[in-house]
C-alpha cells in the first residue's frame, strides 16, 4: 500500500483553441504536472492567476477529461471509465460561494443532494438529521435549513458550500480559492473552520490559491506554479524562507510586511515582461523570457523538477539561493 492518498503524474490537460476559420492550436493549460499527497496533509498550489492551477484541481476529479498522465487515488488509478468509484471520495470546494450555490433550493437541499445521489441515507428523518449535523459542523445552526443561499452573507455561503462537500464524507477534498471572494475577517474564520475538520476528519486537501501568506498558514507543503508547469515545492517553511527558483523569489518578496522599517529594507524582486500566452510557449523554460538568470541552455532545454534538499525539488537550470 501506498503511503500516499493521492498521486499526479505527468498530467497534462490541453484544450483545442479554434486560431482560425480551418485552423486551431492546443492551449497547454496544464503540461507535465506531478505530485503526491499523504492522507490528512494540506499540499498548496500557488501561482499567478491563468497558470493552471484551477484546471489541475479540476482535471484530478475528472471534472476535465485528461489528456495524458496518471492519476493515482489510494492506490488505484482513475479513469473517466471508473471515476464514479471514487465521487464519494473525492470532492470539491469551489470558489465563488456566490455562483457555486443553486438559488432555487433550501440548504437543506443544496447539503442533501449528495446524500440523495448517493443514496446515503435510510429514512427522511435521517437525512434530516445528517444534514443538521453537517451545517453545525461548518458552524451554522440547523434553523439554516430552511432558507436559500441568497440570505447568507459569503462567509455563511462559503460554508455551506463546504458543508456539501462533507456530506459524503469525503477523504480528499480539492479547495479552488475558496476564501479569495471573501473579505479579509473572514478568511481568517473560514480557513480556521477547514483546519479544524482536517483535525476532526483527516481530510486531505489540495489548497489552491494566489496568497502565498494564506497558502502557508494551512499548508504543510506548497508547490508553485508557473504557466502549467510546477516549478517549485517543498515545505510550506522552506518555501517561504528559503525560496530558490527566481519565480518563487519574486513571488515572495512581493507579500506584504506590516512593519515599514522592515518593508522598506528587503529588496523587491519585480519580474520583467508580461506572462507569455500558453497558445504561443517559449522554447525551452517557460519562465525564462521573465529570468534575470536565463541562460542559452534555458531557451533550449526545459527543465524538470530534480531534487535539491530533502524534499525540496525545483524545476531550474540556474538556481540562486
């Protein structure tokens, strides 16, 4: 048996992008990615916005066929031919808890139509009462039952949201940005309720998100990404003080530091250029147009992850501590 939950390898997800009237290119939205994640683990996933990061949660659920790779759950690869085995297993929160939640329905209806698709339940009574429990869960109360979504503010959405991923008790649960809408009080409440049903439930998760400081309070590890490719991950800690890849090091010295002595004393690292398209790559390393350390070898050979300390991989020909 694995020690991991759930494994990615090499996963790539292209989508047919129509260039002309006769013509059309692949958009490498996701392109070679690999990963592993240990039961009740956080792994974050970061990264500038359109480098793939929603479509890999997506992709792993099968959500978006794959093109190619592997993806491994509790030992047993998923296929789209037996994907339902694993719905039960496998859920996801998604972003807007705006958009995410049917205006039509109670939250008694939204929480149970899991439990109705997956039969979970003998008597009305006890689904009712599988219901109330998942709601106090996320912390509401059960007298939210009977009213609609639009009543809640995002905060209040966003947990029922989460309380419908629960509903069937789900072991790995991929988190799209789920506190990004959200005002900054309440991130810090809603990330507290995912840790505290980790430490209940151990759950793992797969934590995406563009906040490096949200990203390392609740992961245990983070990997970063850069246009489909991860080019960077290790521990959350080692990460956040020890970056080595030049995109990372960018990444981290633009969050923001409360104190001014200290801001105005560390030195930004500010990317030059624009983010290239993924319908138009650059050879070699797609990082490189961006690189102050680019090399020959960078516009030639694109370079994969390879180990630099105990779990610490980068993806980088000229790596700069």
């Amino acid at each position: 048996m694995s020690e991991y939950l759930l494994e990615v390898k090499d996963l790539k997800q292209h989508f047919l992008v129509r260039t002309g009237w006769f013509s059309s290119k692949p958009l490498k939205a996701v392109d070679g990615v690999s990963f592993e994640i240990k039961p009740g683990e956080t792994l974050g996933l970061v990264g500038e916005s359109g480098c793939g990061k929603t479509t890999v949660g997506r992709t792993i659920l099968h959500l978006y066929k794959p093109t190619s790779g592997e993806i491994i759950y509790n030992g047993q690869q998923i296929t789209p031919q037996n994907i339902h085995k694993f719905r039960q297993e496998m859920q996801i929160v998604f972003q807007d808890p705006y958009s995410s939640l049917n205006p039509r329905m109670t939250v008694s209806d939204i929480v149970g139509e899991p439990l109705d698709i997956h039969k979970l339940y003998g008597t009305k009574g006890e689904r009712d009462a599988r219901i109330k429990e998942l709601l106090r869960l996320v912390g509401l109360n059960s007298d939210h039952a009977r009213r609609y979504a639009h009543e809640f503010s995002g905060g209040q959405r966003q947990r029922i949201g989460i309380a419908r991923a629960l509903a069937v008790d789900p072991k790995f649960i991929v988190c799209d940005e789920p506190v990004s809408a959200l005002d900054v009080s309440i991130q810090a409440q809603v990330i507290n309720t995912f840790e505290d049903l980790q430490q209940k439930l151990g759950i793992a998760y797969l934590f995406i998100a563009h906040d490096l400081l949200v990203v390392k309070h609740i992961s245990q590890r983070i990997a970063v990404m850069y246009l489909g490719r991860i080019v960077e991950i290790a521990d959350a800690d080692e990460v956040i003080t020890h970056p080595v890849h030049p995109y990372t090091q960018s990444l981290i010295s633009a969050i923001p530091i409360p104190d001014p002595n200290t801001a105005r004393a560390r030195k930004r690292i500010p990317l030059e250029g624009d983010v290239p398209s993924p319908l138009n790559m650059p050879s070699g390393c797609a990082f490189r147009t961006r690189c102050r350390y680019a090399t020959e070898r960078c516009a030639q050979e694109c370079p994969t992850l390879a180990e630099i300390g105990p779990g610490h991989r980068i993806a980088c020909w000229n790596p700069h501590e």
